[in-house]
C-alpha cells in the first residue's frame, strides 16, 4: 500500500489555492483547509476529491481515507487526533451528510 506522501505525488498541485471552504447541506460553511504547514496535505486530498467527485459523499470520502493511507489507522486509533480525517470517517462509515466545497483562490485572499 502507498504511503500518504506517495499518494500525494499523485494527486493535482494546490500552489494556486489559499483555502477550500467546506459546506454543509444547507450551503453553511462548517471547516476551512488552509493552504499552510500542517493542513496543507488534508487541502490537498479533499481538492483531489473535490475536482474528482464534485462534492464530497460516501464514495469520496472511502477514496479519501484511502489517499490519507498510513494516517486513517492513526485517526481511528485516537480519534479527534485527525480532523480532517474523522470527517471523513464520519461521512463514509457513520452516514454523516456529505458536504460540498468552495475553493478560495491565492489570487482571491
């Protein structure tokens, strides 16, 4: 199985995106990815499946805790430990709603 910086050579650069946005149901912004050390990777998986998938629902999120590899045990093992990543959970094992997401462009922050 490809490690999670593996699977990030794989996925489209995000040079030229400040933050995604993500949105609830209901339009109403519930988290935002900054484009920054630390969070950079998780923007980096969820413009991947956002570009892919259009929004994020079951199925992107299943490709997603794929793509975060090696991390998505770590979140299951400590829980709250990984956001980004128990969204995710949520989404595709707990049947939480999916979200949708708007990207925010270098060039617009």
């Amino acid at each position: 199985m490809a490690t999670f910086q593996e699977q990030l050579s794989t996925l489209p650069a995000t040079d030229d995106i400040a933050a995604i946005v993500l949105l609830n149901p209901a339009g109403e912004a519930v988290h935002r990815l900054e484009n920054q050390p630390g969070t950079a990777g998780s923007l980096r998986v969820y413009h991947a499946l956002v570009k892919r998938h259009g929004h994020i629902d079951r199925k992107a999120a299943r490709e997603g805790l794929e793509l975060f590899a090696e991390h998505t045990a770590a979140a299951r093992a400590a829980p709250g430990s990984h956001p980004n990543i128990d969204r995710l959970l949520a989404i595709a094992e707990d049947n939480a709603p999916g979200l949708r997401a708007r990207v925010v462009l270098a060039s617009e922050s």
